[in-house]
C-alpha cells in the first residue's frame, strides 16, 4: 500500500492543533467541512512524501521528527486554519 507520509502526519496533529487554536479563538468553527478544508489546504502546501512499508513510514516519521518535520507540518495546519476561518465555507 502506499501512503502519503504527510497526510499521515497532518491526521495525527490536526484535533490538537485545532482544538489549541480554537481555545484561544473562541470563533474558530471545528465542523468537519472546515476541518476537511484545514486538512486540504495544510496539505498542499507540504511536501508529498510516499511511502511504501511500515518500514518507510517509521523512518519517514523519524526522520521527519528529527528535521523540524512536525513543526513544519503544525505550521501548515495553522495556516490553513486561519485561512478558513476568514472564508469558511457554510
């Protein structure tokens, strides 16, 4: 099977990241519509990285921890969110 190691990551850290960032902005709509917006938008603006094997995906997450990967990825979604939150969408 072979996965997006991005997409992964944005999956992993978007309830946090949202759920952070709509606690100190009252506003922010955490509906699944934004949320899949967030999501989509997070993720064209990260690099596509694929993997093929759980044994890709762990070093791809390794290595993604160890280079600023994850603050990469929580950036994007930060992003995304205040994109969204300025043009939601319903």
């Amino acid at each position: 099977m072979i996965i997006n190691y991005s997409e992964v990551a944005v999956k992993e850290l978007i309830d946090e990241v949202l759920d952070d960032y709509a606690r100190n902005n009252p506003n922010t709509c955490t509906c699944e519509r934004c949320k899949d917006d967030i999501m989509a938008l997070a993720l064209n603006n990260l690099p596509v990285k694929y993997v093929s094997s759980e044994q890709g995906e762990i070093y791809t997450k390794v290595v993604y921890d160890q280079i600023g990967g994850k603050a990469q990825v929580i950036a994007a979604i930060m992003s995304a969110i205040q994109k969204v939150q300025k043009n939601p969408r319903h």
